[in-house]
C-alpha cells in the first residue's frame, strides 16, 4: 500500500478523495425486505472506515432493488461530483441492476464484496463484474471487511488515483516558447493530449515575460530581493553574472509570469528558456522554482506546476503526481551516476523548487539551505542560479514518455540520500556546483536503466506512490514499465 513518507507544507492539506457508494440488492420484493437491514449494516461499516481515512462518503439514498432506483440512485450519486463509485454487494444482487447504474454513472466504478460466508454478496460482485465486461466498461474489484485498513486504503488509492485523472480533464497547459534545442521528448502532440486526457495546450510567446516584465511592480521586486537576501543562506553577488539589478529581472519575470497564469487561466505549464532568454535576457530559474514551490515573499500559496525547456510532457508528469501526492514535485535532468556509490546525481538548472531542501512546512528552514549562485557560462545572459542539495527520504520517481507514439509510465522506487558535507560538495562539484541537486539511489540497475528510460528528465514526490500512480495509469489505458531491480 502507499506510504506518503513526508508530510505535505501547510499550502494544503492532504487532499482526500469524495467516494459514492451505492449497495446493490436483490429484486424481489419479498428477498429484499428481508435482507435491507444487513445491508444496510454493512454499509454503514464501510462508509464510517471510509470517513474514518478522511474521505468524504456520498451515500445513495436507498438500496439498489429496482430498475428505477438503479438509475435514479446512480443519478444522484454522480451529481453530487464523486471521483469513484463504488458499487457494494453484501448480498446476491441482480446484475442488471449494476448495469444501469454503471449506465447512470460517468466515473470509474469500483465492485465492491463483502466475505460473510452467509450472504452470497461475492456471487453478487462476480456477476455482476462479469456482466460488465461482457459490455467492455472498465472497474476494479475488491473484497474484505470493511474494518481491515489494507481494504479502505485500497480503495482511497483508487480513488485519489481516479481525483488526479479527472483533475486533468478540462485544464489547459500554457507553453511558453516552442521546442528548446532540438530536444522532441520535450514536445508533444496536442490532438493526443486532449484525446487521452482532455487538456488543452495555449502557446504563449516568450516575448510577452520580457514585455509584461518590464512593467512589473518594482516595489515588489526589490522586497522580494531583500526577503532572498534575509532568508537564504546567501546571495553570491558577483557584479557581473548575478547582481541586485539581474536578481529583481528575474523576480519580475516571476511576477510576468503569475499574471499571465491568472489571465489565461493556467493549470500548468512550462518556460522554453533556452537560448533566447537565458542569452539574451535571464534565466527563469527563479520563476521555475518559486512557481513550484508552496509559497514565496508573499506568504503561503498553491504550487503551479512549470517544467523548464517547456518539457509538455515532463509537466504533465509533474501535474499528475502533485495531484496524487499533494506535495511540490521535483524537475531533473539524469546528469551522472556515480558507478562507485550507485548513486544518481539528479541536477538541473534552477528547477528544483526549494522546498526539495529540507521538506519543510516552514519555508525558512528550507531557504535556510538555499544558496543563490550567478549563472554559468551555459546562460550568458546571467541571473540567479537556485542550489541546494534535497533532503534525503524514500521517493517515487516517474516520467511519462512515449515510444512509437504510444504513452508509458516510466517508474520507479528510490532513496535520495545526503553525506557529510565535504562529501556532499565533492559529488556536487564534479556536475554544476551552482545548480540543485538530489542524490538519487534507484530501485533500478543502472545499465537497465539507460537502455530503457525515454527522457532526459525525471520528476519525483517524498514517499512510495506506486499503486497509486499504476491506478492511475490503468484509468487512463497507459502501459506501466516499471524498473526494479
């Protein structure tokens, strides 16, 4: 089962999924008068271990016994928004009834059996699964009793896996700029993007943060500047590379940004950068990394999922992990491996939001593990960059990728891990200094692992999200390639 591994920052409390449960009955009249107290008995034990967990339980308002409470009790169930169904069999129950119910019912259904050895309510899910299969709509099955915690885990997996699918329907991705350096696994198809998961994608011209950046609130800028310079572990002010006036540039392009989000009604999205931006004008390692984090100068706020280099699909990666995990979600380039240690440094520029750190609900404690570095020689147009080492802890590292046009999930189980600091700076040392980094020690061989993996970057969450994001997956028909070793 799922073990979030690390609490999630006060921006937002462990978001728990909304269930429906409707119990399925048998049709004849004189059967179903008989048995209406155990099941309702037996719900009553599910919905209160369901709330128990913190779900919030929507109940249909009666026993499923006839046709039209077969429609009119799955009608009201759907209304009232659930993420998942749950359809309940603590007695044989007429298939045809879950039919129409599935019929009434928009969502990802989930049959449900108790195991009393006296009501055949296993008979009950087993037909009426049958039945649906027969007409090809997809469900999971479960069985047990409601008072063992592995069985209403299970099913809040399903059902916060089934809460980050249907989140992605309807949003809209903004992609700043076009393809970064010839780099396709940053791009994807738009038409395959609203078919499999109903977003859509605005193309937003780089020009419009250069422009709006411009015009940015100046005051708040340099408060901004001063609040990096009281909470970080310092400001490497170099005169050249990184100076007050560059730091405030890129503190704007974070404000230019935050507007254009709230004028195009962004979900998520992602900056190309490179090499306009980072020659010509700043690197948005800033922006990308206080987008993503849980607050900035102004207090608490909710992350915005921004993958740099515009990477569609690394964000997309990004916007459904955060949706099953409820915390920040780390950007990285697979920069070296350490053969010797069997460790991954996990390194990329400015993108790792800071509260990789130290995974603190205090966003001092984290800033107080944050050096802001100039930019090297790759960015000639100088700023800020963001470096810190993430705090160790048990993660899910994941990519969707694509091979022969066909979406995968990539993922894996791994540690990130920290050393004493002469040793920590001597690994840091030999990628970029200047960048964040995280440690990574995979659930993976390494030759395996660069014989297969589909990108060049790799996202991450605290914790062990697996059977969540295989739910996921299964929701959405994508294949799960998982590496283990």
């Amino acid at each position: 089962m799922d073990n979030p591994g690390g609490g999630p920052a006060r921006w937002e409390a462990v978001g728990m999924a909304r269930i429906g449960v409707m119990s399925i009955s048998d049709g004849r009249d004189y059967v179903h008068a008989g048995i209406a107290e155990f099941i309702e008995s037996a719900e009553n034990r599910l919905v209160a271990g369901l709330r128990a967990a913190g779900h919030e339980v929507v109940r249909g308002t009666a026993p499923i016994s006839t046709n039209a409470l077969a429609g009119s009790v799955a009608r009201e169930v759907a209304a009232a928004g659930v993420d998942l169904t749950v359809l309940h069999y603590a007695v044989w129950a007429f298939p045809h009834f879950t039919m129409l119910a599935a019929g009434a019912t928009p969502g990802p259904l989930l049959l449900l059996s108790n195991i009393d050895p006296v009501q055949p309510g296993m008979v009950g899910m087993l037909a009426a699964g049958g039945a649906l299969d027969q007409i090809g709509r997809a469900h999971t099955r479960l069985w047990g009793d409601p008072a063992d915690t592995a069985l209403i885990e299970a099913i809040g997996i399903q059902a916060t896996a089934a809460a980050a699918v249907s989140s992605l329907r309807g949003s809209t991705f903004g992609r700043f700029g076009g393809r970064p350096m010839g780099m396709n696994t940053a791009v994807a198809n738009t038409d395959q993007w609203q078919r499999l998961f109903g977003i859509d994608v605005e193309e937003i011209d780089q020009w419009e943060i250069v422009r709006r950046a411009e015009s940015a609130d100046a005051g708040e800028a340099k408060g901004a500047r001063e609040w990096l310079e009281r909470n970080t572990a310092g400001v490497h002010y170099d005169g050249v590379k990184l100076t007050p006036e560059l730091l405030e540039r890129q503190i704007r392009s974070y404000l230019a940004v935050r507007e254009l989000i709230a004028e195009w009604r962004l979900d998520f999205s992602g900056i190309k950068g490179q090499p306009e931006l980072t020659q010509y004008f700043a690197t948005m390692d800033i922006t990308e990394a206080f987008l993503n984090d849980p607050y900035d100068w102004n207090g608490p706020k909710q992350p915005h999922i921004c993958a740099t280099e515009a990477d569609m699909d690394g964000a997309l990666t990004m916007q459904l992990l955060q949706r099953i995990a409820h915390t920040p979600v780390l950007f990285a380039d697979v920069r070296h491996y350490h053969q010797d240690r069997d460790i991954w440094d996990l390194c990329n520029s400015g993108q790792h939001a800071t509260w990789f750190a130290a995974r603190s609900e205090d966003p001092n404690e984290n800033l107080a593990n944050v050096h802001l570095y100039p930019e090297v020689f790759f960015f000639p147009a100088g700023g800020a960059s963001v470096h810190h080492l993430a705090a160790p802890g048990r993660m899910t590292l994941a990519r969707l990728t694509r091979k022969d046009g066909d979406y995968r999930m990539q993922l894996m189980l791994g540690d990130f891990e920290t050393y004493d600091q002469a040793t920590n700076e001597a690994l840091m040392k030999q990628s970029t200094w200047e960048w964040p980094h995280a440690f990574a020690r995979l659930d993976a061989h390494a030759g395996d692992f660069l014989s297969r993996f589909g990108a060049n970057h790799i996202h991450a969450v605290p914790g062990d999200h697996r059977a969540t994001v295989r739910a996921a997956c299964d929701l959405l028909a994508i294949t799960v390639d998982e590496f283990t070793r």
